[in-house]
C-alpha cells in the first residue's frame, strides 16, 4: 500500500515538473514573439529628407584639433644591437643625441611653417570658388521653396507679330461647291 502511494506521488511529481516546463517553455515563446514584433516595429526603414540644393556648398573647416606627429627614434636601443652602442659611445666631440633636438626642433618648424601655407592656399582657393558660385547663382524663384531673395528682373522677349490667316481653299468645299452647280443645272435641263 505504501509502495502504491509512493509511486503515485513520484508519478504525480513527475507530471507537474512536466506540466511547469511546458508552461515556461511556453511563456518564453511567447516572450521571444513579443520581443521579435518589438524589435521589428523598432527597426522600419525610413527615408531621409532631400538635402536642399538651393544654395552653394561652401565646405566648413573642422574644430578637431590637428594631430601630434611622435618623434622618430634615431637610435636603435642598445640591448637589440651591439654595434649601435659602439657608435653612439665612441664618438667623438658632441654625442649624436645632442644633435637629435635641433634637427627635430627645425622639421617640426618646416612643418607648422608648410601647413600654414597649405591652409591659406585652401583658404584662397575656397574664397574664389565661392565668388565664382556667387556670380553664376541668379537668386530667381524657380519653384524652390523658402526662397528670400528678390526676383532680378528679366529681360522681356519680343513680341511676336499677329499672324494673318490665308485663305484657304480645301479640296473638299471646292468638290461640294461643283456637285452644287451640277445638281442646279441637271436640274434646270429636267425642267
């Protein structure tokens, strides 16, 4: 009798352990299909407004600040290379290190001095470019919108002379106009 209802509160056991893990397994479904529909309405693609064309691209100079160049390593570490050791050890007069900061200091001159003229050439160029557009851009309102510039005004074409109707003679009045006298006179010979 005890062995009957143990094997019957195992079985029972066994049942709601089943029972609660189809039931998670199917929250979780469920919990997967929300997350999906979520994500799904997150991620529509949507289009970009036109940029508007109506005025010249005029290119803005960037706020970041220019890079750093490291300095070279002239000498090659000691521990790598014997002979470098040597070299650097058995100079004679000033060592080759004591060179090193002069020759840095005047490449980092001719750079700042060549990136200077680099950047008022570009600025030159950009000014030229953009008075150029100027004189080429008609601020005329062309169906473009938010325009605040006045209209120029145009140029009238010439008046066209008023055209003269011809009178013209169709082939089909001129047949109705025969046929007409023909009828007439058949007619007055049957008279």
């Amino acid at each position: 009798m005890e062995r009957a209802r143990f094997a019957h509160q195992v079985a029972e056991k066994r049942r709601l352990i089943k029972q609660y893990k189809m039931e998670r397994e199917r929250q979780q479904k469920l919990e997967e299909e929300e997350e999906i529909k979520r994500l799904r309405k997150e991620l529509i693609p949507k289009a970009q407004l036109m940029p508007y064309f109506d005025r010249p691209f005029v290119p803005r100079r960037s706020k970041k600040q220019p890079t750093v160049p490291r300095e070279p390593k002239f000498c090659i570490p000691h521990k790598t290379i014997k002979c470098c050791r040597m070299s650097c050890n058995d100079m004679s007069g000033p060592s080759r290190l004591q060179h090193l900061p002069s020759y840095v200091e005047k490449a980092e001159a001719l750079y700042q001095q060549r990136g200077q003229l680099k950047e008022e050439q570009l600025m030159k160029k950009i000014q030229i470019l953009v008075g150029e557009e100027e004189k080429l851009w008609m601020p005329i309102v062309q169906g473009l919108p938010w325009t605040t510039d006045e209209p120029k005004c145009l140029i009238k074409p010439p008046v066209k002379k008023n055209t003269i109707p011809i009178d013209l003679k169709l082939h089909s009045d001129i047949r109705v106009v025969e046929r007409a006298r023909f009828a007439h006179q058949v007619a007055e010979k049957g008279r």
